[in-house]
C-alpha cells in the first residue's frame, strides 16, 4: 500500500490523480490533502477519500472547510503552515506535488526534507529551485518522478538505460494554438484565443504557456535539472498531434520514444505506480485510426519564450527565479487584458536585461529575485 498526500487536490492534476487512485483502491490510500480556495470541492474529496489531515492555502475559507468537515476524523488546516503539514505528514511515503506556480516550490522543498517521494507536477520547484532540489533529495535519498507527461516519456526511455549511452533528449510540443499563425495575426492575440487550447485541457495559467512555447521553455529547464543533461543536448520538435510525448537519441543513433493518447491520467498513473506499470488503459492508442503523426521545427522568431527559457537556463542561479516570476507576472497581465499576447516575451526578456545574477543562490536568494522582479514589473505596467 503507498500512502500519498495531494499538494494542489482541488486543481487539473489534483483531480485526475484522485480518478487513478480510486481506480486502485487495494494499492493507495490518501493521507493528506492541501487545496488553494476551492474548499467546497476539497470538502468533498475529504469526505470521500477520509484523509488523516487536510490544509486549504486561503485562510478565509478555513472556517467553512472545518464545519463542513466537522464530526469527521479530520484535521483540518489553513495556510503556508497547513499545506507543510501536508507535505511533510509522517504516515505518507509518496507526495503528489501539484500546486500550480512557484508557490508550489516550498512545499516540495518541504517534503524532500522529511524524506519523501516525490511525484513531481510543480514545473517550479526545478525550474526554479532545480539545483536545491536536486542536492536535498540526493541527501534524504529522497525519487523524483516526473509526473510532466514530456518527462515521464524520457524517465520511461531511459529506464535500464546508461546515462554515457544518451546522445540527446527531444521535447516533443504540440505548438500550442497560434502555432502557423503569422507574427501580425499573433500580435492581436486576445486570451479567450489562447484559452482554446487544441489538445491538453489544463489551468489558464498553463494554457498561456503553451501557447507562447514557455511551458516548452521551462520544460526543457526541467529536462536539465532531471536528467542531468547539458541545454545543448535537449531539443524541442512540434508535434501537434501530441502522441510522442517525447524521445531520447542514444550514441548509436537509436531513438527510444513513447506513445499514448494525449492524457494526463498516464504519466499520474505511472508516476504513482512506479518503478512498476499499473493496469488500467484510459484511452488506447489507436494507430491506424491516427493514420500519420507530423513533426516541425518551432518557429521561434513568433515565438521567443523558448529561447528567452534557454537563456536563463545557461545563466542559471537567480536568473532562473527571474524568467519565471517575469512570466507568472506577464500572463497575469495578458490574461487580465492589461497587455499584449507579444508584451509577455518583452516583459521577461526586459526582467533578465534588469537582474544580475547571483550564480549559487540560496532559497533567500531566489525568493528575494521572484519578489524584486514583480515589483519591477509592477511599476513598470502602472506607468503604461
Ligand atoms: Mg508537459
């Protein structure tokens, strides 16, 4: 039996995680919950899944949370203190980290000091913290899984494999919807426009990554900090049917790749099953019926973030707190109609021109970084 504690239970991830675990009831047990502020849906998952604790992130839903939850055997919790409860809760071996953004970085960090296992969703926690994250679980002899469906396709090609024998890793995209728009037509780009994402249906704030090519950028962050590879040896192919979730090229020219309908329930379900396979097939692949898979190279002059990710990437330290904070920042102003689909590769390329990079940053020094630039742009979007 694996016991597991959801960070971020109530979001896409969260959600579809519950589905595979209730569809192995003799092989995983909730433990712990953590929510943001949809405390009516965490109420019920709590009712259905009985954990030991749950924590709700906003404060002012705490109350609301306790008396629904109330005359059950559940601790209920509030806040920063209350999702490290979660993260680090005793009887759990294995934390699904899924909190969208930055701020689900701490809680990793959390639950890697108290030794877990760590199915990994956050994108932050490595693009961001990569470097901290990897020493504190080579201490606490902690797993990283990626739960990233890209990852878990090259942690799957690489299992039994010789890290000497890799001669690249290919992130395959599915380009995102603006993907053979032309550079005038994506100047005029509105939110709703993006948030008709063609295949994954997943958060806003991800939905806008995809479709500038940064979540392909912090991806191949990810991929560095995962596999230990160099950026010169991870490349990124659009692939819109999204059914090659990624390859790895061995030095014999050989290509190992996995295929799957585009589902995020697989790589969860792998992730949470590790190191072996669970049986259960949510949506078969069917070959015949695709009938042709294509590939392209990304057009990155439309679209800069993945080359502004890449450059942060090679400058490491603090940079890397910049280019996702500037990015966290820039979307929040897309989404909320205060800038251009364009201004958000402006907004980050002008965070890192403004940083200087501390090279071996602490968690102090990347939190002060993330803070420094949304003040910065902050400031700036107030003038406009
Ligand atoms: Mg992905």
């Amino acid at each position: 039996m694996k016991n597991i504690s959801i960070l971020g239970s109530t979001g896409f991830i969260g959600r579809q995680a519950l589905e595979v675990i209730e569809a192995f009831p003799e092989r995983f047990s909730v433990k712990a919950l953590a929510g943001g502020k949809n405390w009516q849906l965490l109420a019920g998952q709590a009712k259905l899944y009985k954990p030991e604790v749950v924590a709700i992130s906003e404060e002012r839903h705490f109350q609301d949370l306790k008396k629904a939850l109330s005359g059950l055997r559940i601790k209920v919790l509030f806040g920063d203190e209350g999702i490290k409860e979660v993260a680090s809760f005793p009887s759990s071996n294995l934390v699904l980290a899924s909190i969208v953004g930055v701020a689900g970085m701490l809680p990793v960090i959390e639950a890697l000091k108290s030794g877990k296992d760590i199915a990994l969703a956050n994108k932050e926690a490595l693009v961001v913290g990569g470097k901290l994250v990897n020493a504190l679980a080579e201490k606490n002899k902690s797993k990283i899984i990626p739960v990233d469906s890209e990852h878990s396709a090259i942690f799957q090609c690489l299992k039994g494999e010789k890290k000497e024998d890799v001669r690249r890793i290919i992130l395959t995209s599915s380009g995102g919807p603006f993907r053979d728009w032309d550079s005038k037509k994506i100047k005029k780009v509105k939110a709703e426009d993006a948030l008709n994402h063609p295949t994954w249906k997943m958060g806003n704030k991800i939905t806008i990554d995809s479709a500038t090519l940064m979540n392909k950028g912090f991806e191949v962050i990810e991929a560095h900090w995962l596999f230990g590879l160099d950026y010169s040896r991870i490349d990124v192919v659009i692939h819109p049917q999204s059914i090659i979730h990624s390859l790895v090229e061995f030095t014999d020219g050989s290509c190992l790749a996995q295929l799957s309908p585009p589902d995020m329930r697989l790589p969860i379900q792998y992730a949470l099953g590790f190191p072996g396979r669970l049986p259960k097939i949510w949506k078969a692949l069917d070959l015949v019926k695709l009938g042709s898979l294509t590939f392209e190279e990304p057009r990155r002059e439309n679209f800069p973030c993945l080359d502004l990710a890449y450059r942060a990437g090679k400058t490491g330290g603090t940079a890397l707190a910049v280019v996702n904070a500037a990015n966290e920042a820039a979307v929040d102003l897309f989404l909320k109609g205060k800038i251009k689909f364009t201004g958000i590769a402006e907004i980050i390329e002008k965070s890192l021109e403004a940083h200087n990079t501390v090279k071996n940053p602490d968690i102090e020094d990347l939190i002060e970084a993330d803070r420094q630039t949304r003040n910065r742009i902050k400031k700036g979007s107030k003038i406009k």
